[in-house]
C-alpha cells in the first residue's frame, strides 16, 4: 500500500481550517455583452472579441446562495479524483474545477484526495493532501479515517469505472460506506448496458450519494431508466471550459500551420478514437483544397501505452504515408499545457471528433472546441449529439471517411456557412464557462449539505442503510465479488 499522508505544518494546518470559506453575499460578476468586447460583423456575421476577462468579483445584498442558512454553507471541500500532472481527462477535470472554485470564491481552493495508478508515482501540488493507490484496498479505508477526521464538511467524488480498482472499480465503495459527512458524485460515464458488477457499483454509488451531477442530459435519462435512480436526486452541470476569446484562427496559427487550413483533434491517443477515418478523408479534401493540414495533438493514453506501447500512432503514420499525406498529418506527441492547448484549438479552422462508438457520455475536448467557437465535425456519440444539435456542428456516420471528407470539403468551401457554425457553438457554450459552472456547484453543495442536516433532524435511516439514507433511496448491499451519408446540421 502506498497512501501518503501529508502532515500538515503550522501555515498548511490553518490553510486546512479555512478551505472553500467564502462570504455568501459576493458573486461573480457576469459580463454581458456590449461593442468593446464582443461585436458581430455584418459582412462575415462572426463574433469578434478582443480580449478576455477574469472573473470580477462585486457585493451583492442578494446573490444565489440567499435563503440558505449560514451553517448549511459547506465551508471545507474535499474533491476524490485523479489530479494533474496524472495524464487523464478526469485529472485535467479535477484540477480545472478546483481552480474554478478556489478563483470564484476567493478561498486558497479546495483540496484534493488523489487517486494513483501503482505504476506511476507523482509530485502533486500541495492542494493534494492524501494520496490513494488504486489498487490497494486498504488505502480507501485510510482515506476515509483521514477525511472523517479533518473536519471536511462535503466529499465531491470524481466517478470514472477505470479509475478506481476492484471488479468495476468497487473498490472506491468502501471508502463510500465509511464517510459521515454529504457526498456529491459527479459521473463522468453512465452506461446504457451495464453488465452485473457495472450495475450494483453504480446503484450502490448512487445510493450513497447526497446527490449525483451529470453532464448530459442523456446521461440523466440512463441514470433514472437503467439504475433507477430518482429525478430529483439529479442535476445537471456541463462540462466546464476555459472562457476563450472568439477569433480568427489566423491570429493564432504558428509558423508551420501559417497559411495553412487546419484540421485539429486533440486528446490522449486510443484506438476507439477513430483518428483513421480522418486520414483516410484527406485524399479528398486535399482534392479540393490543397493546404489542409491535420494535427493530431496528444500523447498516447498511458493505460494504452503499458498494454501496447505507441502502436496505434505507429499505425496512424503508416496509414498517412500509405495514402501518401504523410506531409499533411502532423502529430504533437505530447500531453500538451493548457496555454498550448488554447492557441492550438484556437488556429484550428475545423474541430474533429471522430470517435467509433456511440456510448461516449462525456467528451470534454468537445466540449473545449464548443467553447472556443470551432466548427465542428463528429460523430454522433451521445455527448456530441447534444451539444452540436441546433446547427453547432455537422454530424457524420460512424466510420465513414467519404462522409468526413463532403462535411469538411463543404464547410471549406463557403465561409458563411462556417462563421455561422462557429458563432452559434460559441453563444451557446458561455454558460460552460469554468466560472459558471463553479457557481452551479456551489448550489449543488448547498443544497445537499442543507438536505443532510434536515435528514438528520428528522427522519432515520432503516438498518443496513448507514447515514447515507434518504426516503427516495433504495439501500444496495451487495457488492461484486473481488476480484457518404453525413448529417450536416449547419
């Protein structure tokens, strides 16, 4: 078992004491749209703004949080997930809400009880108090004595199956069972067809779960049709993005893309994602338009890479030669920073995302291109079906390259159109803004710390069902055992 515990100094005790304290009467200021920052161009009917803002704070005599008792504020937060620099999706989540929160509400941050993979040690920021080990069932227990203990008013869990070890990651309920303070869970895939083990660990979950955040509105759907799970024990949060400015993607293009169109995907490397079909499109495409370039940024996934070393790209490079492109797909092999990743997608002319499979509930590199107000083609996983209805994207059939290459050929070939896409994705995507989102979970938080205290005082739980009942809940006990066709909606 490897568990660190961070024995905090006198400077870093206090630090403890007063993480997420906020003041409930100052908000974040919204920013509404006016000429000096946003204007639309009547010739071109595209959004030009010049810069970006931070977060303004301002006293408001009322704001979200009134009507809430004081003592129901959850004043000390700790976040269970992966964490940066771990290489993972849920690891850039995390640390980019806690970042949310910390900068929203003026408090040093909340912090983290991190989740390691056994092979992979890292030197966390100090926001990482305790460390898990993955594999180790024991850690979890250790986790939950060391949360109980200090003083932690709301656990919000990081949910992914792979993330966690146990037979469908069951190991993470143990350290569910021995919490005593409200637990919100953010779920970041829910699944149509779970098998048996998939099913208990997520009812259980659920169960012991204050409330559950979701991302998509089909992922709420599953939660109550497939796991059963009560509406109203469910919100809905996007996922959260970075408050980009709405450019020309020639302000950002770098010595090698200038002058060039750019096709961008980016994201850790893995079969499912379908980057082949792509390549496999840009035959056509350069017929037509001969500068187009695709950039494939984003290291390997380091669970893909232990299993099969760097094949896939090695197969990726050897198709782009084959077809004789090999000049016109660049790959960044790299887990790139956030400041890169910004000025990549940012001189990206088309966004793709053309995954295999449709049971994808969450795509946050979606989500980012959606921000940055890319035209976008995808797949149309569960995720992208969402967001790009409405003309905010164009949606083609799974692996169908002749499919990809009309879409792109079409949005290149008139700039209105794409302009227009491009302006609705990013009016659509201001409530995604990390900021906003902070502020939705600040409600959530709320919320299920005020429901837990009323419980309390009111109602108790039936026996096997711990403090993590409520009258809507089913109690769930038993665990596993160890061990050419395209859509174009602009």
């Amino acid at each position: 078992m490897r568990v660190q515990h961070r024995e905090p100094g006198a400077a870093s005790w206090h630090f403890c004491l007063v993480l997420m304290s906020f003041d409930p009467v100052y908000a974040v200021k919204e920013y509404e749209v006016s000429a000096p920052n946003i204007s639309v161009s009547s010739t071109q009917n595209v959004l030009m703004r010049s810069e970006v803002h931070p977060p303004v704070f301002e006293k408001k005599p009322s704001s979200f949080l009134q009507g809430i008792p004081n003592q129901s504020l959850p004043l000390r937060v700790a976040v269970i997930g992966n964490h940066l620099p771990r290489q993972c999706g849920i690891a850039t989540f995390t640390t980019d809400l806690c970042d949310a929160i910390a900068v929203a509400y003026g408090a040093p941050g909340v912090f983290v009880v991190a989740v390691n993979d056994a092979q992979s040690p890292y030197s966390y920021p100090p926001r990482v108090r305790f460390d898990i080990t993955e594999s180790d069932l024991s850690s979890y227990q250790a986790a939950a004595n060391f949360l109980n203990s200090g003083n932690v008013d709301l656990v919000c869990l990081q949910h992914e199956y792979g993330i966690f070890g146990g037979k469908s990651g069951s190991h993470v309920l143990r350290l569910l069972q021995r919490l005593t303070m409200p637990v919100v869970t953010t779920l970041h895939t829910v699944l149509r067809e779970p098998d048996v083990d998939q099913l208990i660990v997520m009812q259980e979950i659920a169960a012991r779960s204050d409330r559950l955040i979701v991302m998509s509105e089909h992922s709420s759907e599953l939660l109550q049709e497939v796991f059963r799970v009560p509406a109203e024990k469910i919100d809905l949060i996007p996922h959260g993005i970075p408050d980009l400015p709405f450019a020309e993607p020639d302000l950002y293009k770098d010595s090698f893309s200038a002058g060039k169109t750019v096709l961008l995907t980016f994201g850790l490397l893995s079969p499912n994602k379908g980057f082949e079909n792509v390549i496999q499109a840009l035959p056509r495409i350069l017929s037509r338009h001969s500068n187009v370039v695709y950039i494939i940024a984003g290291a390997t996934h380091p669970h893909v890479r232990r299993r099969e070393g760097d094949r896939y790209r090695l197969q990726l490079q050897a198709l782009a030669k084959k077809l004789g492109v090999e000049d016109n797909v660049v790959f960044h092999n790299r887990f790139v920073s956030p400041q890169e990743m910004a000025a990549m997608v940012s001189s990206a002319d088309i966004y793709v995302t053309p995954y295999r499979y449709e049971a994808q509930a969450v795509s946050g590199t979606l989500a980012y291109a959606l921000g940055a107000g890319k035209a976008i083609i995808s797949t149309p996983y569960w995720h992208a079906t969402e967001l790009l209805a409405d003309g905010r994207g164009a949606l083609v059939p799974f692996e169908n390259p002749a499919a990809i290459a009309d879409t792109a050929i079409r949005l290149l070939d008139s700039d209105a159109v794409r302009h227009s896409m491009r302006k609705r994705a990013y009016l659509y995507a201001r409530h995604m803004i990390w900021d906003r989102v902070a502020q939705s979970y600040m409600r959530v938080f709320v919320r299920a710390r005020a429901s837990r205290m009323q419980t309390a005082r009111g109602v108790s739980p039936p026996p096997g069902c711990g403090e993590r009942y409520e009258p809507t809940h089913k109690c769930v006990t038993a665990l596993p055992a160890p061990d050419s066709g395209a859509t174009f909606t602009a």
